[in-house]
C-alpha cells in the first residue's frame, strides 16, 4: 500500500514510518491502541474451507464435552 493508503488509513497525522516490502501476508494494524504494529498473517492454501474447519473443531469440541459429562454421571450413579 501507500503512503497516501496508509495515511487515508490510520490518519495522516501519524508519524509512522511505513516501509514498502514485498512480503506476502504482511501489514500493519491498529487495534484500537492507537499503537499501529507491523503484523503478518498465515498462508492459507486455495480452496480451503473455513467453515468446515469450524464445523469440525466445534463437533469435537461437543463431543469431548459429552463424553466428559457420560464421565461424570456414571461417576455419581457408582456411589
């Protein structure tokens, strides 16, 4: 991005020095600090699936929480 991109950004009073490399994944950021922070993201591969991803780690989750809870009754019913 530049100059003129990251001023309509983050102000054009910022006195930050912004450095033009050409790395993939690389930006800055502000998360509400006012302190912007140089950041780089992860490489994602093309196609992947974001929400299926999600659907699995939250049925895992679920059943990791359900197991736990079988667990703990058969616990309780034993005494």
């Amino acid at each position: 991005m530049s100059e003129l991109g990251y001023g309509m950004l983050f102000g054009s009073d910022i006195k930050k020095k912004f450095f033009q490399k050409r790395i993939k994944g690389r930006g800055y950021c502000d998360i509400g600090t006012s302190v912007i922070s140089e950041f780089y993201t992860p490489l994602v591969p093309k196609g992947h699936d974001f929400l299926k991803a999600i659907g699995m780690l939250a049925s895992q989750r679920q059943d990791i929480s359900t197991t736990k809870k079988e667990e703990t009754q058969g616990k309780e019913d034993s005494k």
